[in-house]
C-alpha cells in the first residue's frame, strides 16, 4: 500500500548544489523517511535518517556538512545536496521506515524506484 517517489534529480557541475523530494502515500499518519543512494559499481548506501529513539538526525560520513535532509509533512521529505562532487553520482532512493541502527541508516521496508543524480563537468 505504501508508496514512494523521487524527483528532483539530473546533472549538475561539481560544487553545484540539487534538492530531491520524496512523495509518499498509502499511509495515516507518520511514516519514518530516509535516504539512501547506489553509486555504479557499489552497494547501497544510506545517507540520512532521523533515528527514532532521540529524534536526530544523522548523516553518513560520505555526506555530513554537504547534505541536508528536511521533512515538510507527514507525506513530503526532501534532500538538499550541496558542494556535488563526482562521487555523488548515483541513484538516489527515498525509504520508509527508515531506522539508525548500528551507526548506519537502514530500511527493510518500502522503497522508491530513485532518481539519477550525475555530478560532472
């Protein structure tokens, strides 16, 4: 019943700046949103999450201090990427719940299909 999408993706210079959104529906409610993005190449790998236990967020090392995540309501999140940099490259998927376990963002739950983020000159 959940669903998710991104938007907000495409190609942007290095030290540019992109701000991706994600919809969801199929909910009452508030539902946990993360981050995550999969480079060519490379595993999955989550980017931001507020943990549930202390209500912060937390950022992945790759990204702190450039990325921002922001929550407008219980159905609208958004990740504001800045200071790109060509190993930013990847799809970028939105998820919920989302958790912080173990010093890492995670979500066993559902998924969007993602938006391609290509940093390059």
């Amino acid at each position: 019943q959940v669903q998710l999408v991104e938007s907000g993706g495409g190609l942007v210079e290095p030290g540019g700046s992109l701000t991706l959104s994600c919809t969801a529906s199929g909910y009452s409610g508030y539902i946990a949103i993360g981050w995550f993005r999969r480079a060519p190449g490379k595993e999955r790998e989550g980017i931001s999450c507020r943990s549930p236990s202390d209500g912060l967020i937390h950022y992945a090392d790759s990204v702190k201090g450039r990325f921002t995540m922001s929550r407008e309501n219980n159905i609208t999140a958004s990740l504001h990427l800045n200071d790109l940099r060509v190993e930013d490259t990847a799809i970028y998927y939105c998820a919920a719940p989302t958790r912080f376990t173990d010093n890492a963002c995670r979500s066993t739950g559902f998924w969007g299909r993602g938006t391609q983020v290509t940093v390059s000159s």
